[in-house]
C-alpha cells in the first residue's frame, strides 16, 4: 500500500514541480525508499526544500517520511533515501 501512496505523491509532485524538478522512484523496500531528483532547482530559493516539498505531499495522504541521505550527482541528479516513520 504504501508504495501506491509514494508513487501517487511522486506524480503529484511532479505535477506541480516539473520541469524545475522531477521526481523518479529509484526503489522501494517496507520502511525506506529512493528518488531521482532531476532538473535545474533554483538553488537560492532552497534546494533542500525541493526535497521536503515531497515530504509534505506525503504527509497530505497519511504517510510519515524524513530525508535519511542526501547524495548530489553530476548533471543535476541529486539522490534522496527516505525513511517512512511509524
């Protein structure tokens, strides 16, 4: 269930935030999943809250997530693991 919801609140967020920054499950486990943030993020307006936003979405439809890692790539690729909270 709880991969529909990640998936739902991906594709809202993308809705909303692309082509400034898009989305992309990588990989889901039980209590922790990966997503691709792609795009050219305003860096002065925050690029952590790039990161949150979907956080909130989350928090929207029921789900309880924070950042666990954050890795920046090249080509404006920026990797985030997720830990879903109890």
């Amino acid at each position: 269930m709880s991969k529909e919801l990640i998936e739902e609140a991906i594709e809202k967020y993308n809705k909303y935030r692309s082509p400034e920054a898009t989305a992309r499950l990588v990989y889901y486990q039980e209590d922790k999943f990966l997503v691709e943030f792609s795009g050219y993020f305003c860096l002065t307006c925050g690029y952590y809250d790039y990161f949150e936003d979907l956080i909130y979405i989350l928090k929207e439809m029921g789900l309880r997530a924070k950042t666990e890692k954050i890795e920046e790539k090249e080509n404006n690729i920026t990797l985030v693991t997720f830990i879903l909270l109890k």
